[in-house]
C-alpha cells in the first residue's frame, strides 16, 4: 500500500509525478511498439486570482473538483497526473489526434458549465491545453516540451482553449 500511496498525489488523489516519470520510463522503453499515445498538459487560467480572491483553501478545492471532472472525463487505461501546482497532465494511450482533441473538449466546456461553491461563492474557471503526439524517440523532456510550447500558444491566444502541438 505504501507503494500505491508513494504514486499518488494526497490533495488531489491523482498520480504524481513519481508515478508520472516510471509511466513514461515504460513507454519510452517500448521502442516501435508504443501505442498511439497523446498528452494533454492542462493549466488553470487565473488561478492565482483564485487564491487571492478566496483563499487558499478554495484553491485546493478546485484542485480537487478538477481532478475528479478529470478522471471522470476518461476512458480505462487513460491516466491523470497532478503535474505542478494548478497543472495537470492526461496521458491518453491509444489516442487518435480526433479523439484527443474531442476528450480536451468535453474537458473545457464541462469545466466552463460546473461552478464550484465555496462559503456562498460561485467560483467559475476555465482552463488552457496543449497536446502533444508521442513520438519515436521522444524522451520525456521532448514529449513535454512540445505539449508546454502548445499551452503557452493556448495561453497567449486569450485562455480557454486547446492548441494542439507538434
């Protein structure tokens, strides 16, 4: 059990970055018979406006509130990791680009339709995407790298959107 808890973020009870990191060591390793697989690194507009608004306590609610939109927005197999402090990342295995792009859909407009209450406030947020296809010899910093170049792209284009990477 200590090794399933070692795996898991405690706030948000999603994988961590430990689990994150053996996760893509295994994929990375396939060598030419990696399935189809995608990423999509998710970012919460303005979350450090929520923090200051409501407090901190309200940012980790909405963590929360995410995580669970997130995991219950995916297919078996599929895996959400809590990537830094308000960025989460969903490795999606045997992803087409169609498919990808229709789940970071479904994920946006749920989590624009879904206000969170906390103490009598409506807190509305939505978030940035960037998608990445892996590659062929793509290591872990490669892979990352294009879906973060793709949510900065999101980011500066006005937020609330996905931008589908290289």
């Amino acid at each position: 059990i200590l090794e399933k808890t070692s795996n898991l973020d405690p706030l948000t009870r999603t994988y961590n970055r430990r689990a994150l990191d053996t996760y893509f060591d295994a994929l990375c390793n396939t060598q030419g018979k990696t399935p189809d697989s995608r990423i999509l690194l998710i970012d919460i507009d303005d979350f450090k406006v929520v923090n200051d608004k409501y407090g901190h306590l309200a940012g980790d609610r909405i963590l929360i509130f995410l995580a669970k939109l997130l995991n219950s927005s995916l297919r078996d197999g599929d895996k959400v990791f809590r990537f830094g402090g308000e960025e989460f990342l969903i490795l999606l295995n045997r992803s087409t680009d169609k498919a990808c792009e229709s789940i970071a859909h479904r994920i946006l407009e749920s989590v624009r339709t879904n206000n969170l209450l906390y103490k009598a406030h409506k807190i509305n947020i939505t978030l940035s995407m960037g998608s990445a296809r892996f590659k062929e010899g793509d290591t872990f910093e490669s892979f990352i790298e294009r879906a973060d170049k793709a949510l900065f792209k999101a980011k500066s284009n006005g937020k609330d959107q996905l931008v589908i990477g290289t």
